[in-house]
C-alpha cells in the first residue's frame, strides 16, 4: 500500500486547535532561579487543545508504576481530555500516597489554570526515582506555561526541550492526508535514551499476549490530531501502532515504571468520526504507525552512548510469540550488542542467542544475514546453521554502516516479528554508572 | 548444620585414583609450533581414573548445542566413564556433521591412546564458534597429553590452565571428608568469563522449571571424587550442586551453546556404594555443593571485565520461579550492572527491574537492603516500597566494597532464590566489541 501521507513540520501544533509550551520551573532544584528560561534546559510542558479532545493511551506495564501513570490509566478510561501536562527532572515513581496527591494536585491546578472541567487534565512525569515532586516549582512552571502557549514550531520546540531527559536530540514529526475528503493531520513528540524497552499495554496490565521483557529510561510520546475519530477505534489504533513501534525498541532492556504514549484527538479537521468499518480507517492507521514508528526509531539512535543501531529481522518463526522472543533475545544481549558496536558479524553470539531464547528453533535450519536498511539484497553469513562462503571482510562490511538490518531466517513457519535495537557501547557504561559525589544520581 | 569438610589442595588429582595433564597443541593454529609449552597458554587436557568411574553430568539447555556437548549427553547416560578431554580455543559448535564427525573421532583417538574401552571417553570444548576442529593438532595433543598424565598439584595445575579462555585466573577447589568411615576427596576445575548464564539440565532438554535465561561464553566444569556412589545417587547430587551454583549465576546474561559440568566418582576410597538413604548422603551433597558453589563464584569473580560481585538475594516470593525471576531481572539488568559498577546504591533501577521482571510483586510491600557477605546486618534502602531514612552516603559505603550482598524482600510469601551476579564495565564492552582486524574473532 502507497502511503497517502506527507510530512509537514510542526509536529504537536501541526494538527488544528493545539497549543503547546515549555518552561523552566527547576523541578530538580538545581537552585538557579524559577522562572527563567536562561540557559536552562525546560523542564515542564503544557500540550493543550482548544476543544475536549478524543482520548487513546498505552502504559507500562511494570508492576512498579509511577503515580502520573495511576493516573492517566484512570483518566484515558473516560475518553476525553484537553491537556497534558508533562515535567522532565522526577520520575514521581516510588513516592507512594504523598506522590499520588501530588500527581492529582499537577491535573487539578492545570484545570483550574485553564479554566478547563475537572477531570480534562492528565500528567506525565520523567526524571529520578523516590524523590517527591517540587509542588511549588511545579505550580509555578504551570502558570508560566499557560501564559507561554502558543501554535508555532517555537512553541513545539519548547514543549519537545521541557520532555527530555538524557535526550540529546528533540524528537519530533507530523503527518497531513486526506480522511473523508477534508485534510488532517497527526502530530507527535517524544524523549527517551535509556531504560528503553517499553512494554506498554491499554491499561497498564500484562496481557497474556505481552512478550516477555521490559521497559526502561521512561519513554513518553504525546501524539496530537485534528482529525475525528470514536474513542474505540482511537485506542485500537493506537494500540495497533504501539506494538509495532515503541513497543519494539530497545536500548538496554530495562523497562520503565513511566512509559506512557497518549493521543488527543480533537476532530477539529471537521471530517466525519471514524469508525473502524470506514475504509479509510486503514489511511489513519497508516499515518498513524507512520508517527509512532518514526519517533520511536529516533529514541533508539538517541540512545545513551549508542554508536549502531540494528533492525533485528526474524522471520520463519512457528508462533509469532516465537519470533518475538528470538528477536529480544538477539536485541537485548550483551555479547552480541557489544559486537555490533565493534563492527564484529559475530553469528556465533547471534545463533547463540537465538538457541537459549524462548522460542523453538532448529539450529540446522536457521540462516542469518546482513542488508542495508530496507533492502531485500541479503549478505547471508549463515545458511541452514552453516558458514556460508561470505568472507569475514564482507561480512565486516555489511555490519560497518551506522545503521544496517539483521536478518533472521527460522525456517520452521510463518511469523515475524521486529526489533529496532542499539549497540552497547563503553559510553552506555560510563554514562550509567553514575556519579555518586551527588545525591542526584540516587533513584532512576 | 555444621560442614564436615575440609577444603585440602590438587583439586581433580586430589582425589585417589586421577592424573591430569595439559598441553599446548596450537587449537587456534596460530602456527607457532606444536608440541611445545614454550610460552604458549596450553589448550588441551586430559583427566584420567585408574579405574572405570560412575559418571554424571549437566548439560547446557541452549538450542544450539555444540558437538561435545551431544556427545556427552549421549555416552554420560550409559553411566560409566574414564577419561575427559578437554580443548580450549575451538567450541566445535555450529559445525553441522563434520563437527560431529570429529568430537566421536576425539573421543575414539583418546580410548585408542590410553587403551579404554570404547565408550569410555568424554569430551568437552570451549572457544570460537564455526570453525571446525584441527584434528591433527588435536590427535597430537591427546598423544602427547597422555604421556605427561601425572598425580601431583602440577599436573592439575596444567590441565586448569589448558581449559582456559578468556580466564586470568585458574579455578580450582578439593575437598576432604568421612564417608562410611573412608576418608573421600571430591576435587574440581573450571573455566569460564564471558557469555556465563548456564541453565543446565542433566540430558541438555529444557525441564519446564527452568528459569527463563541464559547461558553463555562457556563455563565448563570437571569434577572428580574417589568416593564411592550409585550412579543416580551421583546425578541427583550434581543435579542439585548445579542448580544451587553454576545455574545461580550469570556475568553478561548469555547462555552458551557448550555449557558442561561433569563429574566422574571412581569410588577407590573403598567405601560401601553411597545411596541416597544412606544418612551420610547429606555429607556428601554438602561437600559436592560446596565445590560447585566455590568454582561458579570463582567464575563470577573472574567475569570479563568484573569489578564487583553481587549476591542477589531475593526472599519473600510467592514462588520460587518468582523469587528466580525477581533475582534474574536484577542481576541481567544493564542500568543496575551499571550502577553497581559506579558503587551507586541505586534503588530505583532495582525496583524498576523487580517490576517488570516475571515475578509477582506489589510495590507497597517491596525491601531493598544492602549487607556485607554472609552477614544479616542489613542496611535498608527501601521499606515498603519508601526509602528509609538510610542517608545517601551510608548507601554508597554499603555498595562500595568489591563484594556486597543485595538483599531483596518481596513480603508476599516464603519463596527464596540467589543469584551471583557481575557488574558491566567498560573493559567488558571493550572486551567484547572484539578486534575485527583478526577474523578469528569471527564465532564465539
């Protein structure tokens, strides 16, 4: 299927009625003067919508889950909401009752700063662990924010600043296609570099369905759109989206108690409420995968010290549980991602892998190769669990690019699945091992 | 109960009835001369009874399992054995038929050269993966190794160094006890570093119990005694010795293709056939337990790249797949392998870990603790899921040692398990991300 979309800039604010801000409030009391947008990092934005929005969630599904979390699992339930309000600088997760009264006092002073009805606010938080929330800072970073919202790029490229963490790069994108003969658009920003392997579902409950695995350095997406869409098919195709984006990186393989993706649909595009049985419901969902997909490949090359990043290809597997072990097992271990960050095509650590995952294999029948991103010309290095004739500097050639795709051939069935992984680099370590002359490095 | 062992020196000859040798036959065909130690690390070794000896063995659980590795599941069940052999540089994995074809040929070359019977071989490998065996240097090897066979700590001592990889330090224990009024000795060796999560079982088949996880970068273990046991008495014994040692530990989360531990019990201590009834069994699995214990931590200690050891200890499970799943998530987890390296008491990462791990948890009721090794004076970090008052700094003193103990309570049951675990360092990452100007980094 042709995409029918187009990138447009913009990102959060592209869609029609969005407005976004992002301010600094010191919420890690740094000491350096509230207020002041001066040479510090923001730490707090506002994504607002003029009119109640549509609402869609994903959550982590660790059991240790931060109260912002609590939070928006029970608000996105209602389905519908107008603003977002998201700190970066703590976490509010192991902060027990005093960090759900703090979570529900962020929501119910965003309301009555907007003047919106209560219940129209949810929260996302992203920083240390076990420290309670600076209110004051945070009131505070709330106020400026109001008076700071705005619809230009500026105003996203706030908003995306305040959400970072160990980010380096802001990570943005939008959309604009056709649905129902009017032009809408999808927009979405969000932060992530480390504890990444989300495992998000509807509800913040493991389906039965959820690979093992984790999340983890707190991924947060906001997704905007002026389209109109019902409540039920928001989430179902949001869900449909997660699955196949953030919930198929990963950095390190550590799950976060934060990950959260919401979006807000306000219908202000003037098009006719999607259903699924409409169909262009498959031209949303395109777009839609197409946001969600794209923020989440920036989060894994943003990774903390991550030189590589690999496309990890199974195909062939008997169950699609099958192919998604093989491929978290191959993208999550030590010895094969520390390979792919000495540009080393080590097959043996990868059939290795392979070999102790969950899923059934059959060593003589798996094949392993190397391509360029999105090319079906494969440099296999292993055919049927043998060497093949490719010589050790093709090979090293194949995996010298900052960015290739390992393919992965069971030979037992039908299913696939993917993972976008990085390498595991020195830098990863040092950046990770923290800095115990400061109390700061204490918690996530 | 009070051990009624003693640790005495020799290791595998310690006890009556075995000789060993190691020597250098240039595995790696690095082309600088067979036949002699010269400054050479040696790669091959023999462990020899006088006598036919009841044999047991666990084997790794990777679905990739290298040629030996069959070999010995197949010979170990028949119960009687004689004689290992044992060659570093070269895992004979992934070597399809002809891999096969040489550890029987291996096998086979060894009973020839010391005059056995047919069957009574073993034979183990550790190193690069694909690469298949150079069977000239390996029958050079055997030969020449069967000549210097010998009895002192020297001759263990060359047959350590022999199954070597990416060791720096030799690994060896004996033990002397009473058995049936017999003095008994039970003595062993190990290897390994890297790729080191063994889940072993005794025929190398997954057992539904076995933990999720891995093994990898070899480890190999041999173990001898001159007691006397029934040869199911002795595979319960291993198979207990492993699950408590070997299986509980894990440097980089990899689960190899040759993981092997190995026992051979020739029973010329003279005393009666042990079996399990017998009230003295429990000496005997004291004894047994405490070698495999001391080798896997020798192991872990001895981790690529290793600053720090950590015993996780996770109490208070509901189950004891949940207590190993809590215990497994934290010991593989990046964030907190890296914290541990940078003696940071970071608590967050560790209940972020216990979260998304398998296990069942409630935040409110999770302990964190920190206490020297095999001490109970624990210094709490987390109560309930809060942070105590423990300051920081009295946190970063309890992770500064070279060896501390993670004491995690899940206050939901009476299930318990223990990991030992390494840190990830730099030197790891470097290690590892291998020298791709040598393709005999290529395999494992």
């Amino acid at each position: 299927m042709k995409n029918q979309f187009k990138e447009i800039p913009g990102s959060i604010v592209a869609p029609i009625g969005f407005l976004a801000s992002g301010v600094f409030c010191d919420i890690k009391k740094l000491g350096t003067g509230k207020g002041s947008n001066k040479g510090q990092k923001r730490d707090l934005a506002l994504i607002v919508s003029e009119t109640p929005a549509t609402v869609a969630g994903m959550f982590t599904t660790n059991q240790v889950c931060a109260a912002p979390v609590k939070v928006c699992v029970e608000r996105a339930k209602k389905g519908k909401a107008q603003v977002v309000v998201v700190n970066s600088g703590n976490a509010n997760a192991c902060t027990g009752k005093q960090g759900m009264a703090d979570a529900r006092a962020m929501v119910a002073f965003t309301e009555k700063t907007l003047a919106l009805s209560a219940g129209r606010a949810l929260v996302g938080s992203t920083g240390r662990i076990g420290v309670t929330m600076p209110m004051d800072n945070i009131r505070a970073g709330i106020l400026e924010a109001a008076m700071e919202l705005g619809t230009s790029a500026a105003h996203a490229d706030s908003a995306t600043e305040a959400i970072m963490t160990s980010d380096t790069k802001p990570k943005q994108i939008a959309v604009e296609f056709k649905l129902g003969g009017k032009t809408v658009r999808i927009g979405g920003i969000c932060k992530g570099a480390g504890m990444i392997q989300p495992g998000m579902s509807a509800t913040g409950a493991r389906p039965a369905a959820l690979p093992h695995g984790g999340l983890h350095a707190t991924m947060l997406g906001f997704i905007t759109t002026d389209a109109a869409v019902e409540k039920k098919v928001l989430q179902s195709a949001l869900q449909e989206a997660v699955a196949q984006s953030f919930n198929r990186i990963t950095v390190d393989g550590d799950m976060s108690t934060n990950d959260t993706v919401l979006v807000l649909a306000n219908g202000l595009a003037g098009n006719k409420p999607l259903t699924q049985k409409n169909p262009e419901f498959k031209n949303f969902q395109a777009a839609l995968s197409h946001v969600c997909l794209e923020l989440a490949k920036k989060i894994v090359r943003d990774g903390e010290g991550v030189h590589r990043v690999v496309t990890v290809r199974v195909n062939g597997a008997k169950t699609i549980q099958d192919a998604d072990a093989a491929a978290r097992a191959v993208a999550n271990s030590a010895l094969v991602k520390t390979s792919w960050h000495g540009g080393d095509p080590n097959w043996g650590r990868i059939i290795d892998a392979i070999g102790y995952s969950q899923a059934t294999v059959v060593e003589e029948k798996i094949d392993i190769g190397y391509s360029a991103p999105r090319s079906n010309k494969i440099l296999w290095s292993l055919k049927r669990g043998q060497p093949t004739k490719a010589t050790f500097k093709q090979l090293c050639t194949a995996v010298e690019p900052k960015e290739f795709e390992l393919h992965i051939q069971l030979n037992l069935g039908k299913a696939s699945a993917v993972m976008y992984a990085a390498d595991l680099t020195e830098e990863y370590v040092d950046f990770n091992k923290g800095d115990v002359t400061d109390a700061s490095s204490l918690g996530g």
